[in-house]
C-alpha cells in the first residue's frame, strides 16, 4: 500500500460514550484528530493534558505521530478514550512501556458512565417535591 509506513500500532479506547481509534507511528510528534490538530479540536489546555499523559508517563512525548479517529460523547469523554487508545498502542510499540502505565492507571477503562433515568422519577435520583397535603 502506497503511502502507509511499515510501523504502526493501531488501538481502541473508550470512554463513557465515546470511542478513539488511534494510530501511532514514529516520528517527530504531529497530531491529527478528526481531520484536525490536537489544539485545535482539544481547545482545554487540560484535556490537551489529560491526552498526553500517557507519553509523559513513558517519556515518549514527540517521538510518535498521532492519528486519532474520535465519535460519539462529548469532549471530555473523547479525551478520556484517546488517553485509553494512546496508553494500549504504546504497550503494542513497546511492551517495556506496559508497566509503567499499570502503574500510572492508564491501561484501565474508566467504567464509569451516566446513571440510567428510572420511571416515576425526573432523573437517575432526583425525586418530584413532596407534598404532604
């Protein structure tokens, strides 16, 4: 196939509702999600933060090229899986990067998510105001 380098590690992150597919080849640190740059598609400086956190823990910042494929949720979601995908395609570049981010906590899927409505009721807990007559 013409155009696509011999090395890439290819992984799947999710998030609430969201999910990351994310492609990491070696190179000097270049973003592309969604068609877009981090900065621009992640204008929170922490989410930006929040994403990255899985090359600092590995000391890895700049030396792989980030194509992310992100749907569904919201943007803090969105982060939460491509911070997923980028720690599992870093353990399938290099397995010596995988204790590191056991550690950090990365490698784990955040099982938390919105909490069903329930009938009878406004929300997943909130309850119509009593009235005693």
């Amino acid at each position: 196939m013409a155009g696509v380098p011999e090395f890439r590690w290819q992984a799947v992150g999710r998030r609430k509702t969201s999910v990351a597919r994310v492609y990491l080849t070696p190179g000097t640190g270049k973003w592309d999600v969604n068609g877009r740059t981090l900065g621009d598609y992640f204008p929170r400086p922490s989410l930006v933060q929040h994403i990255q956190q899985s090359f600092t823990a590995t000391d890895t910042l700049g030396s792989f090229d980030v194509m992310a494929h992100v749907d569904g949720g919201g943007v803090s979601g969105q982060a939460g899986a491509m911070r997923h995908a980028i720690a599992r395609a870093l353990c399938k570049a290099d397995e010596l990067h995988r204790a590191k981010l056991r550690t950090a906590g990365l490698l784990t899927r955040d099982p938390r998510a919105v909490e069903r409505k329930k009938p009878g009721r406004p929300g997943a807990r909130k309850r119509f105001q009593f009235s005693k007559r």
